[in-house]
C-alpha cells in the first residue's frame, strides 16, 4: 500500500482510518478506493493536469469501460420504469 | 380558562382537505407527465374537483393505490435523475449564479432590524393588552400567519432575511456580551432539543388560541436567547445554539438568493444543498432530520389512528403528559435511524471508504428540500385564507375589524401541487448531484443513492398517509 501526501483527517478525501488494508491509493491526494477503475477515474476527474502517460491512459480505459456500463444501467432503468408505468396504468385501471 | 375559538383547527382541517386533493392531484399530475401519458391525470382532475364539500378521508382511490402511487413517484423521479450522467452539465447546474445589485442594502437592513423590533413588541403588547379572540388579537396573528406561515415560506422561496429580521439580534447588539467560550462537544445538539422542543410546546398548549400565553412564551424565549447572547455573543448563540435561526439558515440554503462575500447572488433552487459546508457533523445532520420529522409530528398527532392509540395506551395507564414528548422522541429516533441505515447501505453498495458521518452530512441536506415542501403543503392555504384577518388587526391593533377570510378558488390546488413535486424533485436532484460530486465512478454514485431513495419514499408515503386522514383535535391536551 502506497501512502502519498498525507491526507487531512475530516476533510472528504480522508481516508478512513479503519479501511482495510487493501485498495487503491490516490498518489497525490491520498484517498483510497476500493476498485482500481475507481481510483483511474479520481485521478482524471480531480488531478487531470497532473497526470503522466500510463494514469492518462488508465482513466480513459475505466472511462469507456464504465459508459459501457452506464448503457447497460439505462436499459435497466428503461425497462424498471416502463414496468413502473404501466402497472400502475393496469392497476389504476382495475381499481377507478 | 374560558373556552375560546380555536381558529386554527377549523382552518386546518380545511386546508388538510384541499392539501390532500392538491397532493393526490399532483401525484396523478407529475405520473403522467414524468411517463408521458395523459389517461391518469384526467379521472384524478375530475374527482379532485367534485371533493370539495366531501370529508377528506374520501379518497377517490383506495389508500394502499395512493400511498403507492406517490412512493412511485419519488422512485420513478430517481430512475429519470439517473439518466443524468454528465458531469459537466451536474457541475453546471450547481456553479450557475448571477450577481444581483441591491441599491440600498444598508438602509433595507436597517428597515428590516426595525421592522423586527417593533414587530416584537407588537406581539407581547397586544398579547398581553389586546382582544382576547385569537382571531382578532394581532400577536397571535403575526406570529402563526406572518411569521410562521408567510414568513418561513419566504426563507425558502426567496431568501433568508431572519439575520436582519430577528428583533433580538437586533437588541443584543446593543447589550454587553462575556463571550465566553462555547462548549464544542455541544454541537448543534442544544437547537435539536431546542426544535423539539418548541414543537413540543405548540402541539400540548394552546398557543394559537391564548394570546396571553404567546405572548408570555415569546418573553420566555426573549429572556433565554438575550442572556444567550450575553453569555456567548450573538454570533455564536444565533449561529449555533438557537433553534429558530437554524430553520431558517437550513431553510435558506434551498434558496434562489443568498449572501455570498457581502454581495446577494442568484442561483438555481436547491443547488444550495449541495455546498459541503452546510451540514458540518452529526448534531447537524440530527437537526436537518429532526425539522423534517417535526413537519409530520404535527400532522400525526391530529389524525384518527393517533387519536386511537393515545386513547388505548391511556386506557392501560399511561400517563397521558408522557405521550406526546414519548411519540416525539420515538418518531424522531425511527426518522433518524432510517437516515442512518440508508447511509450505511449506500455506503457499501458505493463501495467507498469514505467514513459514514461524512456521508450522513453530505446527503442530509437534500432532506430540507422535502421540508420545505411540505412546509408549503401545510400552510399556503392557511396563509391565504387568514391573511385579510391579518391585515384587518395591522390596520387597527386594539380594536380590528371583524375577521374575513378568503375563499379558495378550485384552480388553486395546481399552485401547492407544484410545491410539493418541486420538494420531492429537488431532494433526488441534489442527492444525485452531491453523490457525483462525491464518487469518481458513476455507476457506483448512482448505487450509493438507492437506499437513500427508499427511504424518502418511507417519508413520501408517512406523510401522505396523515394528509390523507381527517383531521381531528389532538385528545389530552387542553
């Protein structure tokens, strides 16, 4: 496990000090995660003008690979939401 | 103690009714909008407007539908928040402000610190000296329908004025202070129990009907909050220790205009939640639950099932004193414990390791949105309807016109049903809003938020379901 800078304890990139031992270190904030696309992500969003060749290219790599996901997640949500409406059109339906 | 009108009952139990209508209306209204049909709204419309003479516990669907069907709202508002997975534009929405030039603050802030003060002493002089009808008596009037009512809507619609409102900051100004250090540990818990306990007060005695009693209740909190500001300062007492303005600086921040480095800014609705500075610790948090809960305490205790059950435990030798501070505190505990599960779930499904106070602070302010929404559900019509009363005694304090009320007209319904959607709305937009702000993957900030939304729609359908009730006194108080 790599600590980089030390974090300031109560702000909201502390990490939490009963974390486990494992997980992703930020090198320069020093927040941990607990997926390594999750800290590549944290790396572009918040330290983007930092960044060397290999995070630069591991924050795109976690960036399509989570819209794929995030394509998935809308299709779920479509079809929740479809169910949604017309059970409610049904049961409104039979009950009015 | 001779038996006097209790304006406030019959106008509730009125408003009660209407607010019921609006929300089912606008339930029916936001489904078929938000989902793109017109075939719910029009029979919804059509009950809404035939209900008028009707009790209230008429509903035009069974409850479980209604109950659901709002539930469903607050979920299907969830999905639709979801779509938004554009950083950029979340972020937007959040930093869009626009500066604002008031000409003559100074001298509005000054109207304002006197406006308070008189508005003061005109409450405890005519409570104390003034008709004895609460209808007639301009304290009782400005207090519940200027102030509490109108002005607390204000707070939230427009912006918080209460710093140069409040006529006892004003006045400590002028008096000496030890500034003695305040206790940290104490956090903001002393205006939790503060809050509860003001609700407390106005749910068991009749401070809407006795003048003489608001007013000698309005000498007590004068008498608390100057030695307050004696002992520790304004700043502090105000900023930390008094319930009162910690409404409305809560209530403030899901408001459109706001102070910011001595200039007044605009932004959008809501987007005030957002700031991480707002709820800075667990007492914090406690409080923001505890306003949200105390909206719908008020509600409960003058519903039937209320009614039932204190008369039961009664019955089995309960001490009747114990039961409303008993409910008030066992409802506050299960509000918050909710809160706190769905922290503690979120903060799994997010996989984080953000530590779940920090969470617990960041996402109890989309909470005030929902408050602020039924904020405006309880008392619009209320507002409305007393008002001519209301200008009648400023007209003449000591000897008022006889009171007047307005008639609402049906259409009027569609106005708090925009108020009550928008609460809801907000809440899932800034929840959405601080989870991206929070969480580098978007996936998992949509995740930390599903138990969260569980457990608005548990508040949703608590607090339809005593709408939904016909109201009745709260039994064993006097």
């Amino acid at each position: 496990m790599s600590t980089g800078s030390t974090p300031v304890a109560g702000t909201d990139t502390a990490p939490d000090a009963r974390g486990p031992a494992e997980g992703f270190d930020c090198s320069y904030c020093g927040r941990r995660f607990a997926r390594e696309a999750y800290r590549d992500l944290h790396l572009g969003q918040e330290h983007e003008e930092r960044l060397d060749d290999t995070e630069r290219e591991a924050y795109e790599a976690a960036h399509d690979a989570e819209a794929e996901e995030i394509r998935l997640f809308r299709l779920k949500a479509l079809a929740v939401l479809v169910l949604v409406y017309f059970g409610f059109l049904v049961v409104y339906a039979f009950t009015l | 103690m001779p038996t006097r009108s209790r304006p406030r009952s019959g106008s509730r139990s009125r408003s009660r009714s209407w607010s019921e209508r609006a929300v089912r209306t606008a339930l029916a209204a936001l489904f078929s909008l938000v989902l793109g049909g017109v075939v719910l709204v029009a029979p919804a419309l059509a009950h809404g407007g035939s209900l008028r003479s009707a009790p209230a516990r008429s509903l035009s669907v069974p409850l479980w539908l209604f109950l659901a069907t709002g539930g469903g709202v607050v979920g299907a508002s969830f999905l639709l928040a979801s779509f938004v997975t554009d950083r950029a534009f979340v972020r937007l929405v959040h930093d869009w402000r626009r500066v604002l030039s008031l000409p003559a603050a100074d001298a509005l802030v000054r109207v304002a610190n006197a406006v308070g003060v008189v508005g003061l002493l005109a409450v405890v002089g005519v409570g104390l000296f003034g008709p004895e009808r609460a209808l007639l008596n301009l304290g009782v009037l400005v207090v519940w329908v200027g102030w509490w009512a109108g002005f607390a809507m204000t707070t939230y619609l427009v912006g918080n004025t209460w710093p140069a409102l409040n006529p006892w900051r004003t006045i400590a100004r002028a008096l000496p202070t030890l500034d003695r250090p305040y206790p940290d540990r104490l956090g903001a818990w002393p205006s939790v129990v503060g809050l509860l306990g003001l609700v407390w007060l106005e749910v068991v005695s009749p401070l809407a009907d006795d003048p003489r009693l608001l007013a000698l209740v309005v000498l007590a909190y004068t008498a608390v909050t100057l030695a307050g500001c004696v002992a520790f300062g304004p700043d502090t007492w105000f900023g930390r220790v008094d319930p009162v303005s910690r409404v409305f600086r809560y209530y403030g921040a899901v408001a459109p205009l706001h102070r910011d480095g001595g200039r007044v800014k605009l932004r959008i609705p809501g987007t005030g939640l957002e700031d991480a500075d707002l709820v800075t610790n667990r007492s914090e948090v406690a409080f923001v639950v505890a306003l949200l809960w105390v909206t719908t305490y008020d509600g409960l205790v003058a519903t039937p099932p209320w009614r039932d059950v204190a008369t039961a435990l009664v019955g089995l030798g309960a001490p009747a004193v114990l039961l409303y501070p008993a409910a008030l505190l066992v409802g506050f505990g299960v509000f918050y414990g909710a809160f706190r599960l769905a922290i503690r779930s979120g903060r799994r499904r997010a996989e984080t390791y953000l530590p779940a106070p920090t969470l617990a602070r960041r996402f109890a302010p989309s909470l005030l949105a929902i408050a602020a929404g039924y904020h405006v559900a309880h008392y619009l019509g209320y507002l409305i309807e007393l008002s001519p009363t209301l200008l009648g005694a400023l007209s003449n304090p000591l000897a008022p016109p006889s009171p007047v009320a307005v008639v609402l007209p049906a259409w009027f319904q569609g106005v708090a049903l925009g108020f009550v959607l928008l609460g809801h709305l907000v809440a899932i937009w800034v929840a959405h809003a601080t989870s991206f702000e929070l969480f580098p993957g978007r996936i998992q900030a949509v995740r930390s938020q599903y138990a969260l939304t569980v457990v608005m729609v548990f508040y949703t359908m608590t607090s339809l379901l005593i709408v939904s009730r016909p109201y009745v006194a709260p039994p064993f108080v006097s």
